[in-house]
C-alpha cells in the first residue's frame, strides 16, 4: 500500500471527467482501492460517496456535501465553479483582494 499524493485545487488532473473502468477484480484495481484507503486513512478522510462504488442512496447535511464533492469530481468540478457570488461567504478580501467586509453585505 501507498499513501497517494492529494491532488490540490489549480492542479489541471483535477478538471479531467472520469473514464470508464475496462476490467474489475485485476491487482491493478485492488492495488488502487488499498492505495486510496490508506491515504484516506492518513489524512483523516471522510469517506468515498455511494456512487463512486455503484450504489445510488437520498443523503442530506455533510453527507450530502461529500456525495456532491465526490460526484463533482468524476464530471472534472471543483466545488468554487458552483459559487456564483463569494461576496456572502465573509471572506471576500481573501478572494477578491481590494474589496473590503463591509462592501460584502
């Protein structure tokens, strides 16, 4: 087993839609599934969502937080493309240097 680099948002991978995968059961496979656990596990993850392993489940909260996430990247998202006005989020100085809190109301 490997811990796996995590890919940080800017990095191009991130924006790729997922593939189709050819063959199940083969040590590739297995190797990648024991490989994502353990760097999961070294960070503290959360989980992976029900549809990454074929199971379609009605979530809500965090869960469904990290369904979206997960479900959000296999179409080549990340979770800043949804946000359409980062001026409610409180933090608009840190996103849009020169724009002051209080102009975020």
């Amino acid at each position: 087993m490997t811990i796996r680099e995590i890919l940080k948002m800017g990095d191009a991978r991130l924006l790729r839609k997922a593939e189709p995968v050819p063959a199940f059961d083969t040590p590739e496979l297995h190797s990648l599934i024991a490989d994502m656990r353990e760097t999961m596990s070294a960070v503290n993850g959360a989980g992976l969502a029900a549809p990454q392993i074929g199971i379609n489940r009605t979530v809500d909260g965090f869960h469904a937080r990290v369904v979206q996430h997960e479900c959000d990247h296999l179409i080549g998202k990340l979770y800043p493309m949804r946000v359409r006005d980062f001026t409610k989020f409180g933090y608009t100085e840190i996103m849009f240097p020169g724009i002051s809190a209080a102009e975020d109301d």
